[in-house]
C-alpha cells in the first residue's frame, strides 16, 4: 500500500505540473485558470489526515497541496512537501478525515433562506404545537401583513390535513399561507381566502385542486396548480430581504460542509416564472460581482423561459464567475406523494379513484424540452410517481430520436418511485437520477399506507437498483424541503432505518459509504457538468473540501457518524 501511495503521489505530482486537465470547452472557459508550470510553490499544504480524493486515480492519500485556491498535489507528504516554500502555510489534520466539499444537488436556496425568518412547521408533530406557532407569529405582526411560513408534515400527527378553521379565530385580520414541507400543497385562513376570492363556486384549475368540504366549502387546502390562486396575492419579497436570504442560506449551507448548490430556485409548482430570473439578477448577479458569494451555485430557470436562457448563454457562455455557473431549465411532470399528486399507474391505496397529476401537458412540456434541447441546454424535470418516470423517459428517448444523440445528461429529479425495470432505464439512456435520501425518512410511513406495502416496497427509493444500472446518482436535499445536511443524507442512503424504525426499509437498497460520498461530490459535479472543476480532489481542481469530526475511516464506513469540523472554500477556511 505504501509503495502504490508514494508511486501514486509522484504520478500526481508530475501531472500537476506538467499536465493539468483541460479545461471543457462546455462549462469552463471563463474560470481562472489552473496553475501552471511556473511559480509552483504553495500556499497551503494539507497533511497528515486520511483524504478521500473521491479520484480513481489515487482514492486516498495523507497530504496535498494548493496555490491559488487550486490543488496542484496530491499524495503522501514527502511529495508534497516538494512545494513548500517560506510562505507555505501547513495545516496539520491530526490524523482527521477529508473528503471533498459537497455537492447539494437539488435546492431552492433563496426560498429556503427565507424561510428561516418565517413561521418554522418542520418537525411540528401535533395540531395544539401547529396553532401556536402561528399564534406567536400574528403577535409579532402588524394587522393586515401577511403570515409566512412552512415545512409541516401531517403525516407527524396521523395524517389529518390542516384547515383554515384551525387557525381561523387566532388570525382574523392577518391572511395566512402555509406551505406543505413538499411545496406542492399548502393551508390559506378564511381572510385569504376571501381577499382572492375561492369560494364554493371556484373550480379546480388544470393540474391543481381546492380541497372542499362535503358541503362543498373550501377547507384552505390547495394543491399544486392551485396554489396560483393564492400566491400572486403575496406581497413581494424586497431586494434586501433575499439578499439577507442568501447570506443565511450561506452560511447555513457551509456549516454542513456544502460548497456547492445547484439551485432551483423559487420555481415551484404554482409559482410565477419570474421569481428565479428577479432572484438572479437581484440576488446573484449583486453578489458575485461585489464579492459577496460564498459558495457556488449552477442555476436552473423554469422551462417556460428557456429561450431566455439560451440567448443569456449565448452572449455570456453558462460561467458567470467561478460562483455562478449557468445550468439549464426544469419543468414538473406532477406533484408529490405526500399531497396525493405524484402521478402513478395504479390509483392511491388510501384514495381508490386517484392516481395523481399530471401538473403540465405532454404535448407542451415535449415542444419546449426539444426546443431546449435543441439549444444546447440542459434539461431537469421533477418526476416523483411511476407513471410520471415513465413519461418523463418515453419523452426524453423521443427527444433523443429527434434532436439526435450527444451529452445531453437530461436529468430527473427525484426519481423516487419506479415501475419494475424502470430503473434499468436509467441507465440505459443516460438519464441523471437526482436524489434525495432524507425524503425516505419523512416517506417510509406514508408511503406504506399512500401505495400499499408490497407496492411501497417495490419501487420506493431504489439507490442500489438504479446504480447497478449504471445511472448517474446525484444526492441532493431540496433543501427547505428537507435539512440541508450531506452528512445525514448519506447516513440514511447507507443505513435505511426510518424514524422509530429499528430496521432497514428495502435493505437491499442499501448503498456504500463511497457510492453514497461519490453520489454527494464526484457524480452531483457530473450531472451539472461541473466534473472538470470540483467533485474530487484532484490536481488541477478547485480546492473546496471538509474536514470531518472523525479520525477512523473504517468506522465512518460502518456508521457514517461524524460531524463538519471546518470547510474551506478555493483552499481558504469558510466555516467555522
């Protein structure tokens, strides 16, 4: 082992210098560029710790070495030790795990930076605790503002769905919208209600329903299309406010050793098209140009306006900066499981005569795929239910037939339910399959009574199934969905065992630890097309990476226990 190391090491060495990777012609023409031959001495060398490169080439190693914010060495000390010089700074591991900064592959960051400073419903897990959250916030309210906020689960407190009567008496001059923990549902009081006008006479819009009761009044409840009855009514959030969100977002994001986001912004189901093109030149743009950014981030626009984004491309290539990279557009094919409208072959067990949404029409979500394609833009579309999978690839094999084969990598976010051999699918046609494990957590329940159990079981959350099928697996969080937190995603991808579990759900699901890492860093760089720059510790790239809590690899394998310690961002330390 020693021998393959050091042998190893020189090999990295000589590459760092003489032969830095290429930058892709794709994504990586405006980024600084790496180091070169000349002036190699380094600005910091990382040593004695057990770094995981996440490269085949050389997967482990003790030390390396950065200038510039780049790795220019990677191997044992006495290698990388050649770059030192009176100015090198050394940072001595102790013995302490490294891996490469995470890559967080589905988020909406500025939605969930918000949501910090709003009415916090995640984890609530009874209807008194609901009520008074809410109560505290009207105390804190001006009459007439708005009352904000989101993340519950009502499959916490036995399944009961939140209505406007709840909340009614304790909010009579304050509207009040509160989203479901999945986006694709939320709860309106009776005065919003009544500001925008659903009443018993509303109909249910395409792709969308207005719970009623069985007298037909509207409970509160609205889901997925829906919702757009409500939200244009909501006052805009102001410049500051998202600007003040991303700092949070920021620093939250970085103390979970994530310093990578691919962004899907405030685009959800219901939502105006808009908000993610405000949110990038308000927000992001501002940011990156006055040096404000602290972690990078691939944006992603609503299909709708994908001509936008190609004619932006086309003039400024998808690299804004080395923090802002242009990725591609996203669209939904149906809702979520937890709101009964993630769109399956076979109807709802607790709901015989439903089978889901279809949240946009075929034909259209078809046309604008291909033209987007077309383009040379990356496509990502949300697909939860089976049957909404199997459409999302019919469509996307179609696209190939017709626009012709290259590296399209389509991506299909969440991919969390298939139909037998669906999975095959994957990776048979190249499809990126954009995961995120801490939704089984919140599902395992729900899904049992939603599906039934054999179906539950068959095809839900199928990680080892779609990797022995050679899909590319991207871990994610779709943070505020759920926790912004790689260490716990990765726990769960690797152990399975739901809340008041004391076994694994579908255990043959089960991934590694280093498929799980890879999933996190190397691969979510890849379905981004960001693989030539972050990902791996490797010469050449951008120096991002974590230090863990752990100093035994052996048990960080066996229990994926351990804690961020520090994460640094282009070589220099931005968390603590």
């Amino acid at each position: 082992m020693n021998i393959y190391v050091a042998i190893s090491a020189t090999i990295a060495l000589a590459l760092s210098i003489f032969s830095f990777p290429l930058l892709n012609n794709f994504y990586l023409l405006k980024l600084t560029p790496a180091t070169t031959t000349t002036n190699l001495e380094a600005d910091l060398i990382v040593t004695n710790g057990v770094i995981f490169t996440g490269d085949d080439s050389l997967l482990f190693a003790d030390s390396m070495a950065i200038k510039s914010g780049r790795i220019v060495s990677v191997g044992n000390y006495s290698a990388v030790q050649q770059l030192a010089a009176d100015g090198t700074n050394v940072l001595n591991l102790q013995g302490k795990v490294v891996v490469p900064g995470f890559i967080d592959s589905h988020v909406h960051f500025i939605p969930g930076g918000l949501q910090m400073a709003r009415v916090k419903l995640r984890g609530v897990n009874h209807k008194d605790e609901f009520v008074r959250r809410v109560k505290e916030a009207v105390k804190n309210s001006k009459k007439g503002s708005w009352i904000l906020g989101g993340g519950w689960n009502n499959d916490l407190w036995g399944g009961d769905l939140p209505m406007a009567s709840w909340i009614d008496d304790i909010t009579p001059h304050n509207p009040v919208w509160l989203s479901r923990m999945d986006g694709h549902m939320g709860v309106a009081n009776s005065v919003a209600l009544q500001l925008v006008g659903i009443t018993n006479l509303s109909e249910d819009p395409n792709g969308g329903t207005i719970m009623k009761t069985s007298s037909g009044e509207p409970t509160g409840l609205l889901i997925d299309a829906a919702m757009k009855l409500i939200l244009p009514w909501i006052p805009e959030v102001s410049v500051d406010e998202r600007r003040e969100a991303l700092h949070r977002a920021s620093n939250l994001a970085l103390s979970r050793g994530v310093t990578t986001v691919v962004d899907f912004g405030r685009y959800y189901t219901g939502e105006s098209v808009q908000l993610s093109w405000e949110d990038f030149a308000d927000v992001y743009q501002w940011a990156s140009y006055s040096e404000k950014m602290k972690i990078r981030v691939c944006l992603f626009f609503p299909l709708e306006t994908w001509s936008s984004l190609a004619d932006l491309i086309n003039k400024t290539g998808h690299v804004l900066s080395d923090w802002v990279y242009l990725g591609g557009v996203k669209a939904f094919a149906d809702g979520s499981l937890g709101s009964n409208s993630a769109l399956f072959h076979e109807p709802y067990a607790d709901e015989p005569h439903n089978y889901g949404l279809q949240v946009m029409e075929l034909e259209s979500l078809l046309s604008m795929t291909m033209a987007s394609d077309k383009s040379g833009l990356q496509v990502a579309i949300h697909a939860i239910g089976d049957r909404a999978n199997d459409l999302v690839l019919d469509m996307y094999k179609s696209v190939v037939v017709t626009t012709g084969k290259r590296d399209q990598r389509f991506r299909i976010e969440h991919a969390q339910h298939l139909a037998s051999g669906t999975a095959a699918r994957f990776g048979d046609q190249g499809i990126v399959a954009s995961i995120q494990p801490q939704h089984l957590l919140d599902d395992a329940d729900s899904a049992r009574k939603k599906l039934g159990v054999d179906r539950a079981e068959r095809e839900s959350y199928l990680f080892q199934s779609l990797l022995a099928n050679n899909a590319l697996l991207a871990l994610g969080s779709d943070w505020p969905v759920a926790d912004i937190n790689p260490l716990c995603a990765i726990r769960t991808a690797m152990k399975r065992i739901p809340p008041g579990w004391d076994n694994a759900w579908i255990p043959s699901e089960r991934i590694s630890l280093t498929d799980a890492l890879i999933a996190h860093t190397l691969s979510a760089a890849r379905a981004c097309f960001l693989e030539n720059d972050v990902g791996s510790l490797s010469p050449g790239k951008i120096a991002d990476f974590v230090i863990l809590s752990t100093s035994s690899w052996e048990d960080f394998a066996a229990e994926a226990s351990a804690s961020i310690e520090a994460t640094y961002v282009s070589g220099v330390q931005a968390y603590p």
